[in-house]
C-alpha cells in the first residue's frame, strides 16, 4: 500500500503528468530558441523564425517524468546526451530498464510519422495540453485535434492543432469567430486538463474543460463559436482537481477519474452538448483516479478499468485491481477482478470493439518510488476481455533506459514502442478503418508525444 495523503499525491502527480507541447527528437542548434514546452506557442510572424521545441528542456518541477535536461553548469550536464538504442551498453549514469525482457519477434505498433510545419516551431510529435492526455479523431478522414491554446506574444491569437495522419502534417490552424480568450479556465484556473472531442452528427471538433465556461466548437472551416453552460448549473467537477479521466460517446462527455487535494473522485458526471449542462449519472463509485473508460454501445456500459483508490479519504492509496461496469440504463454498478497478470498497475489505456464489446487493455504501470524509477515495472503488453476470458495477446517488450539526474533516477523509453512510464495514455478503437485498428497516444518521456496505431489483423484478430 502506498503511504501518500492525497496532497502528497496529488503535488507528485502535477509534477508528473505528461505537460505536452513538445518535441525532444531534434538538436538544438547555436542561436536557436528553445521554448519552453509547458507555454504556450510564440508566434513571430517570419518565416525565418523557427524553433526546435525541445520535450527534453523543460521546467525542473517534472518530478522527474519527462527526463529534462540538466542546467549547465550542474555534475550532470556533461551527460545530456543518451543513448537510447536498446541493448547498447549505456554510458555511465544510464542503466537498462529491462534487460531480461522478453522482446517480441516483431513489433506490430507501428508509430505514426509526424512532421510539424509551422513558422515557430518544429518537430516529429504532437502538440498536447497540460494534464491529461485528450484528442478529437474524425475517422471518416484520418484527422485530430490535439490542442486549442493562444499566441504567447498576442493572447488574441488563439490556434487548434490539427493533424492529418494521411500526410502526417501536424500545424496550427488560426481560429475565426469568438474562441475562447486567454485565461478561460479549464481546471486548476489553467488551460489544462482540455477535452477534445469530434462530434460526427454537428461535423464540428468540440473542446471543453471540467471547469470552463461552457463548450467550444470548431467547424472545419476553424471558425470558433462558444456556447454558454445552461443558466444555473451548478455541477460541474471540482476546480481543485487534475487527471480527470473522460469520454465522449455520441453527444455528451462522460467524466469519472479525479484527484483534489482533498479526496478521490466517487461519482460519475456527464455534460450533454445539446443543453451545455453538466448531472450527475452516478454517486457512490469507488473513489478512483488514474483510470480509464472505455463504452460499450451494445450493453450500453461505461466500464472504468484499474486506476488507484483509497480506504481512508487519502491517506494511503492503492492500485484498484479491478474493472467497475457502469450500466447506464439502470444506473446501476457492479465490480470484477483483474486478471494476475494485470494486478497491482495503475494508468492503464482501453478502449472497446463496438460490435464485439471486446474490451482492450494495455500498459499500465506498477509505481513503487516516484524518483527513482528503476524500482518501478513498466508495461507495454496488449491484453484483451471478451466478457468472460482474459487473454494477453502481445507481452511486453523493451521499455528503455534509467538516466541518472543527482539523486533521481528516470526512465528515458524508446519510443519505438508505446512507452509511456508513469504517463497515461489515451486509446480508441477505430472500427472505420479499412482493416479495425487500435490508436494509442501518450508522452514517452525523454522523447514527446507520440501515436501508434495497431492494426489486429496483424495480431491474428
């Protein structure tokens, strides 16, 4: 059981979630700007002006997550550099994070090639918000929206970040009409913590927060237009908290999966776009946060998997080793174990088959020190439930490496599988596809944000 009151936890998981906006996979050359990954996008006007966004060199609060670069001048920044080749001998201060792991014979996550093409910035991964990993998918044409942020320079200014996976063009799209200004408040008095959302039946992207004022919608032309919360509702999720765990199904998010300084989240909200107001579907749920959702249409069921909870208001915490069935119609819930070879992970991605209701699981992590991540076990296995079987249908391979900062130790991961460490990442299922595949987006520290999709014919399903 982990000794952490819920202050504890929830300053480590700020420190520690995947800040996004960023990019590690490029040098930084003389004279080039770095730009901080946890701002917001400078925008200088010329196309001579372009630069490196660095996921490495980021702020020194990351609670050791996302690997930064040491200051110079520090013992530790003459090794800024890291091998990440798995099975290389890692130079000093690095070590290997599995190196009895069995590797499969072949790799069938297959990482999506990005290229950002913007006067500012430059990279090969994508633009996320702060907390949370979230993205809209239009699966009629291969395209997302990953982040709504404003010009650092002129807050007037505000962009969407889209991406066209048949091309792999990743840009800001300047928004029209009335988007929301600077400073409008999605959690914690931030732009953290976005839900983004394609909403097939309006042909529109859809971002909203648990705290802000009502929803935006984008058309494709990227005009703007915000709709007010319903007058008088009173219930939306608390301000004071992070990793809200959520779901867009049809018309309306679902939101169950929270932490606050005070307690774990026990009731599952949703917001309907059509009437812009937030209820309550469900009290009394397993306080929870650090899972994931997943729907299944036919049963007409949420199901909330793993994630950690809490016996005593926060005090200690502990990984929830079991999936909770939400069934909608009644409401109504009921429990069922993990499978042992699931057991003790937390953070975990899933997602449904909507015709089969099969419900797919992956990674997850089993944390045991938040600064010294080689006591830690790191997963990358796929595993599957067809309602009554458990079946693990790719094991885990290679992880990464350990980099040494001082006295703290963190996973660098290779990113030529879904890494995440302690980040959780997002899963859907695309049944649209010519072949039905699986998207998986999550930060691999040391490097960025990354996709991966898996087809499941290429795994025997």
């Amino acid at each position: 059981m982990k000794s952490l009151s819920v202050p504890v936890v929830l300053l480590t998981f700020l420190m520690a979630v995947g800040c996004g906006s960023g990019n590690g996979d490029n040098d930084i050359g003389e004279g080039d700007v770095v730009i901080d990954t946890d701002v917001s996008l400078p925008d200088t006007g010329g196309p001579d002006s372009i630069t490196d966004v660095e996921r490495d060199v980021i702020a020194p609060d990351n609670g050791g997550q996302d690997t930064g670069l040491p200051d110079e001048g520090t013992p530790d920044a003459a090794d800024a550099s890291v091998d990440q080749s798995q099975g290389d001998t890692p130079p000093d201060g690095i070590e290997d994070a599995d190196e009895d792991a069995a590797t499969p014979p072949e790799n069938p996550w297959k990482m999506m090639s990005i290229r950002i093409e913007d006067e500012v910035v430059r990279g090969t991964s994508i633009m996320n918000p702060v907390d949370g990993m979230t993205f809209g998918f239009n699966p009629v044409t291969d395209e997302y929206l990953t982040q709504f942020t404003h010009d650092w320079k002129d807050p007037l200014i505000s962009y969407a970040w889209h991406l066209d996976e048949s091309s792999g063009v990743h840009t800001r799209k300047v928004l029209e009409g009335s988007p929301w200004a600077d400073g409008t408040n999605f959690c914690m008095d931030e732009d953290w913590c976005q839900f983004i959302a394609w909403d097939a039946g309006a042909g529109e992207w859809i971002v909203m927060g648990p705290r802000s004022p009502g929803l935006m919608r984008i058309d494709t032309s990227w005009r703007a237009t915000p709709v007010p919360l319903a007058a008088g509702d009173d219930g939306q999720p608390p301000n004071g908290g992070i990793s809200y765990s959520h779901l867009f199904i049809g018309d309306a998010f679902f939101v169950y999966g929270w932490i606050t300084g005070s307690g774990f989240s026990d009731t599952l909200l949703k917001f309907e776009l059509g009437t812009a107001d937030w209820s309550t579907v469900l009290p009394g749920l397993l306080p929870v946060f650090s899972n994931c959702l997943a729907f299944d249409p036919v049963e007409n069921v949420l199901i909330s998997v793993g994630g950690l909870t809490t016996e005593d208001g926060g005090e200690t915490s502990y990984p929830l080793d079991r999936i909770q069935i939400i069934d909608l119609d009644g409401p109504s819930a009921s429990t069922l174990d993990l499978p042992e070879g699931l057991l003790g992970r937390e953070g975990f991605s899933c997602a449904i088959d909507g015709a089969t209701g099969h419900l797919y699981v992956f990674g997850g992590a089993k944390i045991e020190d938040n600064w010294d991540e080689r006591l830690n076990t790191y997963h990358n296995d796929l595993w599957s439930w067809d309602g009554t079987n458990w079946t693990n249908l790719i094991p885990d391979g290679p992880t990464g490496t350990f980099r040494q900062y001082g006295e703290s130790w963190s996973l660098v991961g290779d990113k030529t599988l879904p890494n995440f460490g302690k980040n959780i990442g997002r899963m859907v299922y695309d049944e649209n596809s010519s072949k039905p595949r699986l998207i998986l987006m999550g930060d691999v520290p040391g490097t960025a944000t990354q996709i991966y999709t898996l087809t499941l014919s290429d795994i025997g399903l």
